[in-house]
C-alpha cells in the first residue's frame, strides 16, 4: 500500500549552513549584504514549500548484484552491497513541489544572487525533507527491533539513474505527489528525490 505524507513549511527545519554551503558560501561567514539576502529568500521559500512524500513498503530479496525490490528490478553492484542483509525495503519519492521553480524561472538571470540562494535554499529543504522521512520510519521499526540503511537513488553507483521512472510508477507519483521525470530521467519538480533504504532484522 502506498502511503502518502506531507508537512508544514514551518515543521520542516532548514539548516542555513547547508543551503550556504550549496550556494558556495563554504565555512565562510556571509556578508551582511548575503545575510539580508537570505533571510528574505527564506522568508519567500517558506511561502511556497508544499512538502509531500509517497513510500511503498516491499520484499527485497539478492541474487548476487541483482535485486528484486517488489515487482521492480535491478541489477547494481553498489545497491546490492548498499542493502546486503536487508529483507525488506522502502521505496520512496519526496518533493518541495514545483512552486520554487517557477520562482528561478522568474527570477533567471535578472536576479542571479537570488536565483543562487533560492536554489541553495531549496537544496537544504529537500534534504531536510527526506531526513525528517528517514527518521519518523526508523522510529517505527524500532519497537519490531528493526533498523533501516541510509537511502539509496538512482544515479548514485552503478544504479541506472533512468530506474527513476520505475519508481515513479511503482509510487504512482504522478498522482500522489505530482512527480514526474523528463526524457533524459531528471525529476519535475527539481527539487525531488526518489530512493530506496532497506531494512534489516526479522520481521515477526
């Protein structure tokens, strides 16, 4: 069964030093000029966030460096080694929905600082986003003693980064969280993640 979640701009916390850091900010303090910046990038982003995320439940099973994820299949070195000893796993897409990038398409390159921290900003959140995730289902598992792997997506390793479409069907993202990919598998709205974390322990 697919379940569907979704938070409050406000609930989800946005570490600054990540988004400067994906602005090129590094360890370096920002200006009082970028400071300013920022925090009315923020205070806009917080305006249009819409969090939503979309997870399946599924058997995993390995026959050396393929894997069967429910009906969905892959043969990938990394993934295996990434999910060895796992017997189940979460298949999930996230997004911060595709408000933000009208945004940077508005802004382009008439605004070019506030396009680059909008972008930065945007970055942190859908990480935040999948961490949040991450943390409320390892929570779950662990009255059943069991524990999950970091995530897994396409395009990381030798994991085809055009399985995104096979997971976006299986999720019927489209539907559930309006997430698609282009022709050449980036995801629309850019700001999204699909992935996989297994899960290990016994399932009583």
């Amino acid at each position: 069964m697919i379940l569907r979640y979704q938070a409050a701009a406000a609930e989800i916390e946005i570490s600054i030093k990540e988004a400067l850091r994906y602005a090129g900010q590094g360890s370096e303090t920002p200006s009082e000029e970028i400071a300013r910046l920022f925090a009315s990038c923020l205070d806009e982003f917080l305006t249009c966030a819409a969090y939503r995320a979309a997870s399946l439940e599924v058997e995993l099973t390995q026959v050396e460096d393929e894997i069967r994820l429910g009906s969905f299949c892959v043969k990938s070195k990394s993934l295996s080694a990434h999910l060895l000893g796992c017997n189940r796993a979460i298949l999930f897409c996230a997004t911060i929905g595709g408000t933000l990038d009208r945004l940077l398409l508005r802004y382009g390159r008439a605004k070019p600082s506030r396009t680059l921290l909008l972008d930065a900003i945007g970055s942190a959140a859908i990480e935040a986003w999948c961490d949040r995730l991450a943390t409320a289902w390892a929570r779950e598992m662990q009255p059943r003693a069991l524990s999950l792997t970091s995530r897994f997506s396409p395009g990381y390793g030798d994991f085809p980064i055009w399985h995104q479409k096979a997971l976006l069907s299986l999720l019927s993202a489209a539907q559930t969280v309006g997430v698609s990919a282009t022709k050449s598998y980036m995801l629309v709205p850019q700001k999204s993640v699909t992935a996989v974390i297994g899960q290990k322990g016994s399932v009583t």
